[in-house]
C-alpha cells in the first residue's frame, strides 16, 4: 500500500535533502562545504551578480559562514570539485568524474554533427590545433586562440576555436582549472581532475544505478521523470527502467499538493518511513534564494510543494515583466513567501531594494519585517556592502 504523506510533510523533507533544514550559522569550513556539495550533488554556476552570482548565494543561503575562498580552493587547488554540466553549468565533486564519463560520450557524437553544420569548414582542424596547443603549450582562455580577424558575436558566431574548447569540454577532454574575471580557463582534463577519479571506470549499468539511486536520495521522493531530470545524466526511459527493476528496494508514496488535490504517485527508498520524526523543522528565518537554488529548478514541482509560480524573466522583454529582471524568491520556514527585485550598487555600498511582493495569505507584519531586515544586512555583508537601503515604493 501506497504511503500518504501530507503537505506540509513533503515540504520538510524536500527542504532538509536540500540542506535547508540545517541551522544555517553553524561552522562550516572547507570540509564542510565539500560535504554540503556532495549531499546536494551539484551547485549551478552563474555569471549574473545583480546582488551576488548564483553559486555563492546558493551556498551563502544554506550556510553563512560560507566563504567564497573555500570554494576556490576545492575547485582550483585540492581540485575535489570540477565545473560540468547537468541541466546546466555547475560545480560537482571530482569523485563523480567517472560518472561524467558516460555524459562524454553520450554529447559526442550529437556536439560533433551540430558544430560541423554551424561552423563548415575547417572545423576539425581547428580541433585538433586547439587540443595540441593547450597539451603542448598550457592553460588557454578563449580570447588566447581567438582569430585576429574574427567578428565577436553570439554562440552562432563562435570562431571556430572557440567552438573547439567548448566541444572539448563538453566531451570531457579539456575542463576548467580555473577562472579570471570569471572567464573560463582551459586546460587538459588529465592535469585538472584528480588522478584516481580521473582514470576510474564504471560500467553502464553501474552508472544507471548511481546516478538514479543518488537523485532519488537528494530528492527524497520522486516520479521517474524527476528522477531522470536531477542530473541530466539518463534518460527517462533509463529511469523508468531502473524503477521497475529495482522496485524491490523502494517505496511507493503519494505526495498531497499544497491545493489540496489528487495526491501524485512518487517513489522513494525502503525505508522511507522510519526516519519522518528525524526530519528537523527548517529554521525560522527568512531566507533569500538564488533564481537557481536547487529547491526551485524543476518549477513545477516547487508549486506543487510550494504553491510558488517562479520564472526567470532575464529574457522577457521589459514591458512584459511581471516582476523583474532578476527577482529573489524568499524561503520563510518550510514556506515560499514572496520575492524581491533588489540590486548591489558596489559604488555606493549599498544594497538598493527595489520592490516587494509577498505572496496571497502572507501577512505584511512587523515581526515579519524584522526577520526580512535581518536577512537582508546579513546579505548586504556578504555581498560586500555596507547598508539596505529600501527604495521608495518598495512595499508596492
């Protein structure tokens, strides 16, 4: 029989396998935030820094004691973490490179055919030349192999070099070992990853299992979908397969949405049950989120649990917008309670607020204002700015 949890009880337990459940003042330190890597699996990488970029916000909101020279240092110098792709760029653990591997090889072919047909010819000299310069020569950035003459422009008008080290990277034969400016800084993937994860295999089916069994662990529960989306790594069918095969170990589990409808049908690990009362309520606090925090990347799932419709409107046209450029969602407990269009002036020290919607139901208290005050000087210090000024209008 299928095991009905409520609401409010998926919601603890999606945000404490999110690592949102912890107090976020604890000590962290740089095994600390290894570890808070692995049990989240990935950290999207971003370059906006409206207020602060995506990876440190995302970090910085599940614990404040984080420092961004922690990061650097497990990425550029322990090299225990590496910059890839999963549903997007972002920072992974070095122990999951052989994993990756199966990804290399799956995007080579399709890469290959698609960059031919954009680029014509000369393209797969400009491979070989690209690969050969960085293992005889050292480190590149793309403006190093840059043609003189070549006209910047859009991912469509990448000079061929450009195309070579993305293709490169993507296939796992060159990675990031580090970056300037935030641009990215090639070298060979060999003298970057960690020579034991490096030179590790797994065999398919192993790689299946891993990738299905730790998505499910970091979603804690979950349709085959959900499952196949977490890391982009299989395919649905893969997933669904993996289900079936394994349903010996997992539990079937309704989830009740937040609307109060027809429970939807998840899976989870044996064992499911036993640990509910170990689940921690999520801190009080208002916290802010990145647009790409992990608790919100599959939107649908986060209305379901959240009731919370949140899209990025970075690409909609400014008379479209129905809130902002770059609006922050905010997490109060276990509760998605508004957003917030703010942005750092460096200049001027100071974090401009801009504007404030709370969601319907969510009451504009004064007890309320003073945890999203808190929040905000604690934000404004780690972005490196002295004062929250709040614009006029900014309650609406």
């Amino acid at each position: 029989m299928a095991i009905l949890l409520s609401n409010s009880q998926a919601r603890r337990i999606f945000l404490e396998r999110q690592g949102l459940s912890q107090p976020p003042n604890r000590q962290l330190g740089r095994a600390g935030l290894l570890s808070l890597i692995h049990e989240l699996g990935f950290v999207q990488v971003d370059s906006i820094a409206i207020v602060e970029r995506a990876h440190h916000q995302i970090l910085f909101s599940r614990n404040q004691t984080y420092r961004r020279e922690d990061l650097a240092h497990l990425l550029e110098k322990d090299r225990s973490l590496f910059e890839h792709w999963t549903h997007d760029a972002s920072v992974i653990p070095s122990a999951f490179f052989p994993y990756w591997k199966h990804r290399f090889v799956r995007r080579e072919a399709g890469i290959m055919e698609n960059w031919r047909r954009w680029q014509g010819e000369g393209f797969d000299s400009a491979f070989v030349e690209t690969f050969e310069r960085i293992r005889d020569n050292g480190p590149v950035m793309s403006r190093d192999v840059k043609a003189e003459d070549h006209q910047s422009g859009g991912w469509w008008n990448w000079h061929p070099s450009k195309t070579a080290l993305e293709y490169l990277w993507h296939t796992g034969k060159v990675a990031i070992s580090g970056r300037q400016n935030f641009q990215k800084v090639y070298d060979l993937a060999e003298r970057v990853i960690p020579a034991d994860h490096f030179a590790a295999e797994v065999d398919h089916d192993a790689f299946v299992d891993w990738a299905c069994r730790g998505a499910l662990t970091r979603l804690g529960f979950a349709t085959h979908g959900e499952i196949a989306a977490f890391w982009n790594l299989v395919s649905p069918p893969e997933a669904k397969a993996w289900v079936e095969t394994h349903r010996g170990e997992l539990e079937e589990i309704l989830i009740t949405p937040i609307d109060g409808g027809k429970p939807r049908p998840c899976f989870a690990l044996a064992g499911f049950p036993e640990h509910l009362g170990d689940i921690p309520e999520p801190p009080a606090r208002i916290r802010v989120l990145s647009p790409f925090d992990p608790l919100l990347r599959d939107r649908n799932r986060a209305e379901r649990l959240f009731g919370f419709s949140y899209r990025i409107e970075v690409f909609v046209p400014e008379a479209k917008r129905q809130y902002g450029y770059y609006v922050f969602p905010l997490l109060e407990g276990d509760r998605m309670i508004g957003r917030i269009d703010m942005k750092a002036d460096r200049k001027a020290g100071r974090l401009d607020v801009k504007r404030l919607w709370l969601e319907p139901g969510v009451r504009p208290s004064a007890g309320r204002f003073e945890k999203l005050d808190a929040e905000l000087a604690r934000l404004a210090r780690f972005t490196g700015v002295e004062t929250v000024n709040y614009l006029a209008g900014w309650r609406g």
